[in-house]
C-alpha cells in the first residue's frame, strides 16, 4: 500500500490532537518554520497541510498572529449546543441536576448508531429549583470511556461532555409532544401536559459521541436563533 503523501499525515496527526482535545480552541498551532524543522519538509508541504486544516474549520489563520484552534463554529448552526447550566447562571437563575437513572448498556437496540458499550443516563434540570426539564442522554463509551467514572453530582453529564471532548458535528431535532407518565412525574407536571421536545446528535469526526433527549415544561424555556442576511428569500 503506497504510504500517504507527507502533507496527509501532516494534517491528520494535527487533526488527531484536535479532535482528541490535546489541543483545545485557542491553542497555539507549531509554525510554518517550526513544523518544517520537525517534519523536515519545504514550507509548501506544511502550507498544504494547515490550507486543508482551515478549509475543514478546524484552525484559524491569521498574519502576524500563527495558526490557532479554531473555535467551534455556532454560527454556522440554527442552534448551538448549550449548556445549561451556564444558560442558567446567565439568567441568573440557581441551577441544579438531580440524577434519577444511570446504567451501561451492552449494545442491543439503543439510539446511537455504531455504538457498542454504552452509557445511559437520564436527569432532571432545575431553575430556581422549579424542575425545567427532563433528560434521556445515551453516551458511546467507545469514543468517552473516561465518562464511566464521571460523577454528575456536581457537574451534570452535558456539562462534561462540553468541557472535556471537543465535538465536530451536531444536528438537532425540535418538536412537542405530550409527556408520559413518567416523565411528567419527573417534571411535577400533569400526565399529557405539553412539552418542548429537543433530541440531539453529536459527533468527533466520524465517530458518534452522544444523542439526547430532553424534554421541557411548555412555557419555562424558549430557543433563539438569530441570522444574518444571506442567499435564502424568505
């Protein structure tokens, strides 16, 4: 098998650090001079390398300032991934987690395609201790063994996952529907009251990290989204 162009492995092995979390948004990429040096190539190959890092989003390119870590590009999202404690702390509203299910489960039928082991856990979000909503979040441990031995006492489980594995990719679903019987006990709410429904996907790269379900008390949270003038017509 012919092996890969030095450009390539440039990339990938910088990709790799990205998308591991080794280097976080923000981070300092080598120079074009100091990656020569360590890969002992011509500043064309090296040029080559970071060109594709920036077409991907993954790094920033700015004269006189290097190559950084690109933040996550909410942007270009109808919708980022929230946190929402911060989301709360910024109403400022006190926030609090209460656990309610955690299990691992050994493949079968579960929401997370390509997924083996995997960990369930389901919550619920309170605001001024007034239950906002309740969670359903399935996480591979394929791609975040280290969250088998996380505690969500102090930290709940979405708040983790944004603070230590970077995410490339996130599609989102909104809807409503009425809660069960379980889920309006969680939320202290009447059997078939209506709830703001938001299931969501995410992904390193090709690799599935998390889907979730959260499901909120009609009238207690609302979702923005604000645009720019673009090609769209409305």
């Amino acid at each position: 098998m012919k092996p890969a162009p030095l450009h390539e492995r440039i990339r990938a092995e910088i990709e790799g650090a990205i998308l591991s979390g080794a280097l976080a948004p923000g981070s300092r990429i080598p120079s074009e001079l100091e990656l020569m040096g360590e890969y002992g190539c011509a500043r064309m190959t090296v040029n080559k390398a970071l060109s594709a890092l920036a077409a991907a989003g993954l790094v920033s390119r700015r004269k006189r300032a290097g190559t950084v870590v690109a933040h996550r590009r909410t942007e270009s999202m109808v919708l980022d991934v929230p946190d929402l404690a911060v989301e709360m702390a910024a109403r400022g509203q006190a926030y609090r987690y209460a656990p309610v299910e955690r299990r691992v489960i050994e493949g079968g039928a579960i929401p997370l395609p390509g997924s083996g082991r995997t960990l369930f856990v389901s919550g619920v979000h309170h605001a001024d201790d007034v239950p906002l909503a309740y969670e359903e979040r399935w996480i591979s441990l394929e791609a975040v063994p280290e969250i088998e031995a996380a505690d969500f006492a102090d930290m709940p489980p979405g708040s983790w996952l944004l603070r230590h594995i970077p995410w490339t990719e996130a599609e989102n679903r909104i809807g409503a529907e009425a809660a069960d019987r379980a889920c309006a006990a969680h939320l202290r709410i009447a059997p078939a009251a209506a709830c703001l429904t938001i299931e969501r996907r995410t992904w390193r790269g090709e690799e599935s990290i998390t889907f979730v379900r959260q499901h909120f008390v009609a009238g207690r949270y609302a979702l923005t989204a604000r645009f720019g003038a673009g090609t769209a017509s409305a």
